[in-house]
C-alpha cells in the first residue's frame, strides 16, 4: 500500500469523529505532538491534549461536512461546510502526517467580500455551489 492509501482512511477518520464530536475517536488518529495552526489569526496549539481540549470547549453547536477531500502522500487538503448556530463559513484544511497519524492541521476561514469595481461584465454572481459563502 502506497503512502496515498494509508493517508485517506486517517484522514476520513479524522473528519467523521470530528464531525461526531467523538473525541476519543479522534484522539486516536493525532500524533502526541500534533500542532494546530490558524495562520489568520497568528495562534499555535501544540500537544494532542490541548488540541482536543481546544476542539471539545469551542462555542456553540456546530457542525460540519466534508466537501472536497485531496489526498497526495501523506498529506491531505480538504474544505468543508462549518456551521455555528445560524452562521456558515467555509472552512480550508490542510493536514500532514507522520507514521500514521495527524501531526500538522492548518486551518483558513475564508470570509466572503465585495469583489473589486469594473468585472461586472465578466462575472455572475450570486452562484451557489458545494461551498457556502
């Protein structure tokens, strides 16, 4: 088995036992050292503890679904839809992995903005696709 084969199951495992909030499930697939990173916001989680802490305190009822899912070795890219209470965002992750389990997750939330003046005759706007924003 490539190194592509081993990665995906781990990394669907890591998206439905988030998605389940079955944190003892998803403690299983994180390397002890697992480093969280949210570049938008500049912060840094270190340690699987702190990392499941983290994912177990976060605000709100939320929900996720998995919308694309790319796997290359062993690392992964994947969107998906985030839903906290009323509020959608969608989320971007990237994921790597060392000697089979999660040992890197950087996450992006995109926010949505007002394109730049002077595309209107180039664009349509307002389409609705697999991800919400």
């Amino acid at each position: 088995m490539n190194d592509t084969e081993q990665t995906r199951p781990i990394v669907e495992r890591y998206f439905a036992t988030m998605a389940a909030k079955d944190w003892d499930a998803f403690a299983t697939v994180l390397a002890a050292d697992v480093t969280y990173e949210l570049p938008q916001t500049g912060e840094r989680i270190t340690g699987r503890d702190k990392y499941l802490q983290f994912n177990r305190e976060y605000p709100g009822d939320w929900t996720l679904s998995v919308t694309r899912l790319i796997v290359d070795g062993s690392t992964a890219a994947g969107s998906m839809n985030f839903t906290v209470g009323s509020e959608q965002l969608v989320g971007l992750v990237f994921l790597e992995l060392r000697d089979g389990l999660v040992d890197r997750v950087t996450d992006f939330w995109p926010e949505p903005y007002e394109p730049p003046p002077g595309r209107d005759h180039l664009v349509v706007r307002g389409l609705e696709g697999i991800d919400r924003l």
